[in-house]
C-alpha cells in the first residue's frame, strides 16, 4: 500500500460499533492511544475488519485548525 498522506498510523482494531448507515471504528495504536473514525457499513466490510485485526489510520489534512478557550 502506497499513499500520498503522510500520517499513516498502525494499530489494531479495538471495537467496531455498528449504526443505523455507519460504523464507529476505533483503532489502539502502539502504547494504548486510541483513533476513532466513523465510516459506512459498506467500507467496514469492502476492508474486512473485525476487532483484533491490523489496520490503518490514514489521516490527510490540508488545514489543521486550532482554537482557544475565552
């Protein structure tokens, strides 16, 4: 797998909850920090996951926005 995103996090899938249209897909990386993505129930099962397996957090950003409390 090639990809032009920089930022290609590899971890292992924690839990998958399934929704109504999406699925909530949480992913542990190496030292316990945990990535949530939400993405259609037909992308969950095009990449086969289920809770145990290795996968990818693959995050491409053009902006990264940043705010502060008043």
């Amino acid at each position: 797998m090639i990809l032009s995103a920089r930022n290609q996090l590899k971890g292992v899938v924690k839990s998958i909850t399934k929704g109504a249209i999406n699925n909530e897909v949480v992913i542990e990386l190496p030292g316990g920090t945990l990535i949530t993505s939400i993405i259609t129930q037909g992308a969950c099962k095009a990449l086969k996951l289920k809770k145990g397996k290795t996968a990818y957090a693959i995050i491409k950003a053009s902006n990264v926005l940043i705010g502060v409390d008043e």
